[in-house]
C-alpha cells in the first residue's frame, strides 16, 4: 500500500513519541502509531500542536485511521486495537478510558478513549525543543498517575458480601449490580445460611480488560459430580445450597438471553453429571427487562425480579423453586 509523504511523516512521528514515552516495541508499530494519531486527532496535514483529546470508541478510531491513514482495518480487528494497543496505553497512563463516566460497564459499547491532559501537552509542544522535557515531567508523574486512576476505578466497584462474610468487588455496571442483587437479596431471601457461592465472573473479565475470575470453586464443584468446563458454559452465578442439596444455576438478564429452552438444554448436557438437583433461575434487574425475554424462558424454571425481590415467578411444573429431573 501507497502512502503519501505527510502520512508517512505523522507515522514517523508518533512512533518517535511513543518510543520516547517508554512503550513496548510490541506498541510502537504502525498499528499503535495509527490509533495514536486518531487520540489525538492529527491528520497528515495537521500541526502537532492542534492535538486534541476527543472521546473516541474503537470503531470511531478504526474509521478515523481509515480516512485519514489509507489503512482499512475490517471490523474483526476492532479487538485487536484494543487488546494490543488501548489497553497498554491506558496501563501507561496514556489515556483515559471513559472520561466523561467512569461508572460505564466494562462491556457497554458506548466505552470510549481519550488522551490525558500531561500526553496532550507533550503532543502540543512537539517537535519544539521542550516537548523531550514535557516527557520527562510525564514519566516522573507516571507512579502518581495510575495510583490516581486506580483510586478512581475503585470508587466506582460495586462491593459484594459473600455468604462468609468475604468481600469482593466487581466492575461497575448493570450486569454486575445485578449480580451483587442476587448475591445479597435472592440469596438471602431463598437460600439463606446454608447458600455457598461455587462461582461468579465480572464483566472485566469475559472481555480481558482488567478483571478477573473473581471466584470458581473448582474442587468443590466437582466434588458435586460438576465436570471442569469453560467460563463461557458456566451460568452467571453457581450457588449451592447445602441443606436441600440443590445447586442454583443463575444468569443474570441485562442484555443477553435468560434460560431458554436451548440454554437450559446446553446447562443440562454441562451439568449431567451432578449428584443434586439443579435449579434453573433467570435474574432481572426490573420488569421492563422481564417483559422483554418473557417469551423466551424456558418451562421449569424459576424468574426473579431484583426490584421485587420478595417474590419469585415459577414457569409451569409440579413444585416451586426445585429441581426437574
């Protein structure tokens, strides 16, 4: 591919930039130089010194590289600008992600990037001689930087008590709220006591963007007769009530399907060989969302309503709330 002189210029500059602020040979290719541009929104005519620092998702990126740069990237490279290069600028400290709502979910496609203000004084200074000093400033304020974002991420985490008293904490977000809501209200409600959480995720985690299996109870599951499976065929929550021998198989419902007939078969085959019963439980934050899926959940299941929690909707069978075998 053909590049005009001025878009081979801004290339070289932002990987001279980027090399300068300490990143990883692996975020100073042509990739991260590009999506670097973009951040700053520099065209191959602009001045360094007209940065900017929009809020930009990776999609607006992708285009803006598209425009400007010649360079195409298809729709399926949309992870790999994020996983390889936003994430690495955002650990450094080169952008912000969400500026204008840290409270964003981790997996809402309205997540966006953005320069910080100390990079966007650099970019406005180069390639006078100061720019090398603002650098300097800038990786001396490094440390500080990410203990203040972190400090922000923090505030914003959504607080779990487990059944033992153990906390963790969770990404914001609808999803995650939700499963804090059965946690600490369906849970207390219908379980009580004898309830042991076996697993739950965070949204950070099913997206690699920081977080973490927050708990999986391997041994004890398959101590249940539960075979090792992968995270993507585990239900939201898992929870194990010791005294009726049930194990309660949750999905949280904020934007993808409840227990359907075929999910229900897909966790039936996953859990076939468990010794106890298996209790089906789709969880809505509000009616608006239960109204939008009731159609879909599947006949021996058990809804919850985390804005009515007092009470719980049973889908047809012989008995509420316990396993159909």
């Amino acid at each position: 591919m053909k590049f005009t002189t001025q878009q081979k210029e801004k290339l070289r500059d932002a990987k001279i930039l980027l090399t300068a602020l300490g990143l990883p040979k692996a975020q100073c290719n042509n990739r991260s130089a590009w999506v670097f541009l973009a951040l700053a929104n520099i065209k191959p005519s602009s001045d360094w010194s007209s940065a900017t620092a929009p809020l930009l998702p990776t999609v607006s990126i992708m285009e803006f590289i598209r425009n400007n740069y010649s360079m195409d990237y298809k729709p399926n490279s949309r992870e790999t600008i994020r996983r390889q290069t936003l994430h690495q600028f955002e650990q450094a400290r080169i952008v912000d992600r969400n500026r204008d709502d840290p409270t964003r979910a981790t997996n809402s496609k309205h997540n966006n990037y953005s320069l910080n203000k100390l990079i966007l004084n650099i970019l406005k200074t180069y390639p006078n001689a100061e720019w090398e000093a603002k650098i300097r400033e800038y990786k001396n304020a490094v440390p500080e930087l990410i203990a203040q974002y972190e400090r922000v991420l923090n505030k914003h985490k959504i607080p779990i008590t487990l059944p033992n008293g153990e906390m963790i904490k969770l990404s914001p977000g609808k999803h995650n709220q939700l499963h804090a809501d059965i946690i600490h209200e369906f849970c207390a409600r219908f379980v009580g006591a004898s309830g042991r959480l076996l697993y739950i995720g965070d949204t950070a985690s099913s997206r690699k963007e920081g977080g973490k299996l927050m708990r999986l109870e391997s041994e004890y599951l398959e101590s249940l007769g539960v075979s090792p499976m992968s995270h993507d065929k585990l239900p939201d929550i898992v929870v194990y009530d010791k005294d009726r021998k049930w194990l309660l198989l949750i999905e949280a419902v904020t934007s993808h399907g409840p227990v359907s007939s075929k999910r229900r078969i897909e966790l039936e085959e996953a859990f076939a060989g468990c010794k106890v019963g298996c209790v089906y439980v789709t969880a809505f934050p509000d009616r608006t969302e239960f109204r939008k899926n009731a159609a879909d959940i599947a006949w021996e299941t058990e809804v919850w309503i985390a804005d009515n929690p007092d009470h719980m909707i049973h889908f047809n069978g012989d008995r509420f709330l316990g396993p159909h075998k």
